[in-house]
C-alpha cells in the first residue's frame, strides 16, 4: 500500500543507492494516488522564495521523495508543494537526481572534515542570520 494523508504516515521514502552508505528517509505530508499515479504533496507554511519557486531546502526534501517512488518503481512522479500563496509541481529529471546525489556526496565531505561552501542561496534562506554558514558578506 502506497499512501499517505496528513495524518496517517505509511509510505517513508527510503534511497539507499544515492551515494554507497548515504540514504535518505523521510515521510511526505501525503501521498495522492486517486488517478492511479502517487504525488507526493508537501504543505509548508511559509512564503515562496521571490525568485526560483522552491526554497533549496524544500526542492531536496521533495527530490528525495521522488527518488525514492523511482526506486519502487514509479517512471516519472510528480510531486505538488503547496506554499501559503502559491503551488509549484515538481518532477524528478536526470539532472535532479545528479544534483541529489551531488548534494549526498557533499554531506559525506563535511561529516568528514571538509569546510562547508555557502551559495549564493544563503541570501534567500530564512535562517542565514543564524546559520553558522551562511555567507557573511
């Protein structure tokens, strides 16, 4: 069974194949599988970034999610993300899943002792006051 509501947790998605000894897990806030095909739908309770419609934070946990319905099996899944204002519908593309493994690889780097590098994203998260790092300018 395949099937999540906002208060019944019974689809976690599990990827063990993003990095050797690197998975992922997490449970989406619901699965809809009502037209046969499961989207992954994730409720947030902030504002949408200005510009590029997911904040980075949110794109990962998403992409993880549909990583894991590709490894169950699922083709193309789609996920929707519903901010306080606006939707945005996301797909999983080659391309996203090199970025989540790169993003995988990266985490392995700085468990092992490697300096964290900010982006450019620091400049759009709500956290860069307090993130240790965040660039400072």
């Amino acid at each position: 069974m395949l099937a999540n509501t906002f208060h019944v947790r019974t689809f976690a998605s599990i990827v063990p194949e993003l990095v050797p000894g690197r998975g992922l897990l997490g449970y989406p806030d619901a699965v809809d599988c009502r037209d046969g095909s499961p989207v992954i739908v994730e409720e947030k309770h902030t504002t949408p970034p200005v510009v590029g419609g997911l904040w980075p934070g949110d794109r990962l946990q998403v992409l993880g999610y549909l990583a894991g319905l590709v490894e169950l099996g699922f083709p193309e899944p789609k996920a929707m993300v519903f901010y306080r204002d606006s939707v945005s519908a996301v797909g999983c593309t080659s391309s996203d899943a090199r970025w989540l493994r790169g993003v995988a690889l990266r985490l392995d780097e700085v468990e092992n002792g490697a300096p964290p590098r900010p982006s450019h994203r620091c400049d759009q998260c709500l956290w860069a006051e307090t993130c240790p790092w965040a660039n400072r300018g």
